[in-house]
C-alpha cells in the first residue's frame, strides 16, 4: 500500500508529536491558516493555546521547556506576530532553553507585491531578523526540501547546549504536498517519516577521558577545591542518574559546590555540601570559602558556565583561585572567554560529571582531608548566615520586607512540587538570595537576556507542562504590567498558577540603581520613575483571577494558603498583590562582593 501524501502543514505537526509535544503557544492569524486548521483537526493530540500577546506566547514556551524538558514551541503570524515573539525567542536562545518559533508568512506566489505583513522580500525581514538573533532560522520554500530543513531545526533546537530556531511558513508551502523526488524528478514519492527522534539527530560525545582524569588530578592536588555549576549543567543534571553521581563524588571528596544564580538549585541548596550561589545577589558562604580558609582557595572546576557578568558578579576576580581553574562547556567559545583556564575541556556536562564518578575510585583522596574539609564546610554554615540580611527575612514588619515575604513562601508553598518563575528587576536579586532550591522546590529565571514580564507567561507554560506542581511568577508590577494580560490565558483554559507582585510604584532597579552610582535625593529618582499607583488588583479581577492584597508577612501567609488552595481545586488563576517596604535594596550591593556606593561611583568617573 502506498503511503499518502500530506501536505507541509501535516508533516510538521507529525514531527512536534514525534518530539513529544503537547501544547503549542501563540496568537492565531492568516499567515497560518493551513497550520490552523490542521491543529484543529488534531486538537485531541496536540493543543495549540491562544496567548494574549506574541511576546508572552514564547516565554510559556521557554517555560514548558525548562519543566518539562520537551521542545518549547511557539507559533505566530506574519510581520508583527512574529516580531513580538522575537523577545522572548531570543530569551530562550540567550538562556540554553529548546524553543522552535512558528511564524506565518504570506504565500511566496505574492512576495514583493506589496502584501499586507509582508516579510521576506518586503522590507520587514523576518528571516534575517531571526537570522541575527536565534541558533538558526529558515525558509520554507517547498515542499520537496521541507523534511529536511523542519529535521535541521529540531536538531539546532535540540542540540547540547540547546537553542531556539526559527521556520517561516510560506501560506502556500504549508499546503503543499511533502514530498520527495525519485530520479527523474517528475514522480511525487511521499516522505518516510521518521519512527524516533534518534533518526534525525543524536547527543554529542562526553568529554576525552584523558581530560576526566586530569581534572581529577588537579582535585586531588587541592586543599581547598571548589566546584562551581552553571545553567549548561540543568538539562544533563535533571536526570537522576547523573545528579546522584555528581553527589556521591563531592561527597567521597568533600568537594563544596556552588551555582550561578541561573543555575540556581540543579545541586540541591539544602546539601550539606552545598555553598548555594555566587554571581548576582550572592550567598554570604562562598566567600567565606574564598577568602578566609587556610589553607587557600585553590582549584575551581567549572561546569556548564560561560562566567559572564552575572554568573561572576562582574568578573570578581574573588573567584580566581590561588591554583589551577577547569572548565568544560559544550561551547567551546565559552571557554576561558573571560578568565584564563590552566585546562579547558570541551564536551557534554553530563558525560563528564558521570565519568568524573566512574573514576574517581581509582583514586581516593585521604580520609582525614575530605573528613576537614566537610568540617570547614559546616562550621563556615554555623558561624555565618547565607542571607546578607537575617533581620529582613525575619521581620514581621509592615509594609513587607521582600526577604520576609521569600521566607514566607518558604514555609507555605509545597517542599515537593513547587516551581518558582522569578521575573526580571529587583524580585530576582530577593528570590536568587533568599529562596532556598532543592529537589521538589524549583527555581527558575532568565539572567542571560533579562526580559522583564518573562516570569508571567513563563508560569503559565510551566503549569502546562507541570500541572500537579504549584507553579508560582514572583515578579515587580512594573513587569507583571508588561505581561500581566497572560493571566486572561491562564483563566480561559483553567490553569491554576499564581502570580505574587510586588508592589512599589516604581521601577526600583531602575532608580536604585541610578541613587546608587550616580548619586541625587532617592525621592527624586523614585518620582522620576513611578508607575502612577496602578489598581494593580482590580486589573487581575478583570482577566479573571482571584486578587488578594497584602502587606504583612501574616496577610502573606494567609492569602498564600487560600491561593494555593483554590488554584487547584477550582483551577482558577490567583494573584496576590504584596505593598513592600519601597526603601528596601536586593543584595545586589552587598560591600563584600560589591563597590560601596562611594566606590561606584568613583569606578564610573569619566577619566579627567
């Protein structure tokens, strides 16, 4: 029997459901309308769900991606459509995450006519635009080369480190038959569609194991190692496996390990062996293992990190150890890009974590050595506070500190299912320092690109993909004003996430940042920028979600517990609005990793 022949529309979708997707993200238009109809006739199998804006449609893509691990897509129309999705393509692309961007465009057989959206060989670009922003991007011509270039993006997107692509889809090639040619090129042959992924691509090679056993080698020879995770190190550590082999040889050496804040909780914070974070609104206890051990810090082994700006708080040269630095990626234009490297390695993180623990028995460190460095470990933890501010996070005071207000969502939210989207702006540096990640209680953000608003379409995408979990978007209401409408999203298709905003009137980063290097009245930069005392309530309510307004840790509590509760029960959004204390700072200033505000701006004097 002679298979049938689809069209271009059909054949794609065939492939998404071969990557194992179940929901598409996006905002429907003509440019799409063979896509369109084909996602309704297999709307059983594969979801397509209308966002309220493109920008928004990609972040719940990015966010589907990092719970669930499966290809992040998000498909929209031509010209604007597909310009509004960019931001938060690119994001992904910026962040490691597996995104494949859909975008419409107008039938070829009209291209340069002048047609409305037009954008390949109008002015507006797309494919160019994308070109320049994303790991590959490309054109649906036909439908004799459409397998073949569909297999190549799922390949870029999938690839390690994983990336975002983008496929322009031609009105008129989406209903084209997918075909092939036999050799006289005049028969139409219907394509043989894969059975399994494995057919069109494959993961890389682990590291050489010549470099494993160097790597250890320098471990060996330290008295004060460190191991230091980057996001690179999320997708190879999310398997068990690999994570129960990265703790079992830190544990046989009493190796300490760190993350950067976005790699934040892919080693369990709550190990005893766990310093937490470093980079950006650091934890208090990987300086005290930098600086104040003797013998010296002496060896870094890097995994998964390209030790940009916010992974090294501004290349700290506190980081540089007093010996030997390693570092893998599977990029090798990360490697020693911003600091020299005594060994760098090029190959796949979870390859070379496993091997590190396959030979690591061989040549096991002194009993007595690995026995004081896990009692260096502890009494560093006894004497010192992770939080640069134990008063904040403790404080029952009104308004709400929002140290206080990450403690309480500590204490309430589920230990064993919570997933917490955390926004651009301030709310990063509160939730990077003062929630504690571990296995069961997730913590995401987006520190490569930044978006504001990303948390509030990437919270609903992870409760997609995550349904049993409490999924929460801890974001400022300057974001959560960007993005905010996505909660119309969540309540037209019965998504219980929860968004908590916190309230100032103000893009504080902005005019905090602003006090703090270049100096002036707090009230004038904070009037400067206010946001005009929005009903930020009200505007939940009118998406549809519950809204509670709090100002206390003990209203946070409560509201907290009732979010939690109906979220599930009665799969309604839910957002709480938290009035916060406007005077309060994130620890983006801390004097022991940052310039004083004296020293910041003397760093920043034009010179004379």
């Amino acid at each position: 029997m002679i298979p049938k022949i689809q069209n271009v529309a059909q054949v794609l979708i065939d492939y998404l459901k071969l990557e194992g997707v179940t929901h598409v993200f996006g905002v429907p238009g003509g440019g799409l309308i063979e896509m369109l109809d084909e996602f309704r006739k297999q709307r059983d199998e594969i979801d397509y769900v209308i966002c309220r804006q493109e920008t928004g449609a990609a972040y719940m893509a990015d966010g589907y991606y990092r719970v669930s691990g499966k290809l992040g897509v998000v498909m929209v129309t031509t010209g604007p459509g597909a310009t509004n999705a960019l931001t938060g393509v690119m994001n992904a692309e910026a962040g490691g995450s597996a995104v494949l961007a859909l975008t419409g465009e107008i039938a070829e057989v009209y291209a340069g006519l002048g047609y409305l959206q037009e954008g390949i060989d109008g002015k507006l670009d797309i494919n160019r635009i994308f070109q320049a922003s994303v790991a590959s991007s490309t054109i649906l011509s036909s439908g004799v080369s459409a397998q073949r270039l569909i297999e190549s993006a799922l390949r870029t997107a999938m690839a390690t480190p994983r990336h975002a692509a983008h496929l322009s889809l031609p009105v008129d090639v989406t209903s084209a038959p997918a075909i092939k040619l036999s050799k006289k090129k005049t028969d139409r042959i219907p394509i043989d569609m894969p059975d399994s992924p494995a057919r069109y691509r494959s993961d890389p090679a682990a590291a050489p194991l010549s470099d494993v056993q160097k790597t250890l080698e320098i471990l060996a020879g330290a008295k004060r190692p460190l191991i230091m995770l980057g996001n690179g190190c999320r997708e190879a550590l999310r398997d068990p496996v690999t994570l129960n082999a990265l703790t079992r040889f830190v544990e046989s050496r009493g190796i300490p390990v760190i993350t950067t804040a976005d790699g934040k909780g892919i080693f369990p914070e709550d190990h005893e062996l766990s310093l937490r974070m470093f980079g950006i609104a650091n934890c208090m206890w990987p300086y005290y293992w930098m600086t104040q051990t003797d013998p010296n810090y002496d060896a870094l082994v890097v995994i998964g990190s390209g030790l940009g700006e916010l992974a090294t708080n501004k290349w700290n040269p506190m980081l540089l150890p007093k010996g030997p630095l390693v570092q893998l990626d599977a990029n090798q234009r990360m490697i020693a890009r911003d600091f020299p490297v005594d060994l760098g390695i090029v190959g796949e993180a979870g390859g070379f974590i496993n091997a590190l623990a396959r030979l690591s028995g061989a040549a096991p460190p002194p009993p007595d050595e690995v026995s004081e460095r896990k009692a260096k470990i502890a009494e560093i933890k006894k004497d010192h506070s992770p939080f640069l501010s134990d008063a904040d996070y403790q404080s029952e005071d009104r308004p709400i500190q929002p140290a206080a207000l990450c403690r309480v969502m500590q204490e309430v939210l589920p230990a064993d299912g919570t997933i917490i989207m955390l926004d651009a702006g301030n709310c990063v540096g509160w939730g990077a320092h003062y929630l504690v990640s571990k296995p069961g209680f997730d913590v995401h953000s987006s520190l490569d690109m930044g978006p504001m608003g990303f948390a509030s379409g990437a919270v609903v995408g992870a409760k997609i993909a995550r349904p049993d979990a409490t999924c929460v978007a801890l974001t400022g209401d300057g974001a959560f004003m960007m993005q905010g409408t996505e909660i119309s999203t969540a309540q037209r298709n019965k998504i219980g996430a929860i968004w908590v905003v916190l309230q100032d009137d103000d893009l504080s980063m902005v005019s905090q940042g602003m006090e703090h290097f270049k100096g002036g009245e707090p009230e004038v930069w904070k009037d400067l920028y206010s946001l005009g005392t929005p009903d930020l309530a009200k505007f939940a309510e009118g998406l549809g979600a519950d809204a509670y307004t709090i100002d206390s840790p003990t209203d946070m509590e409560k509201a907290l517990k009732k979010a939690v509760k109906k979220a599930e029960k009665d799969q309604i959004p839910q957002v709480i609005i938290a009035k916060i204390d406007s005077k309060a700072e994130p620890p983006y200033y801390n004097p022991l990793y940052a310039p004083t505000r004296s020293e910041a701006r003397e760093i920043i004097k034009p010179e004379q």
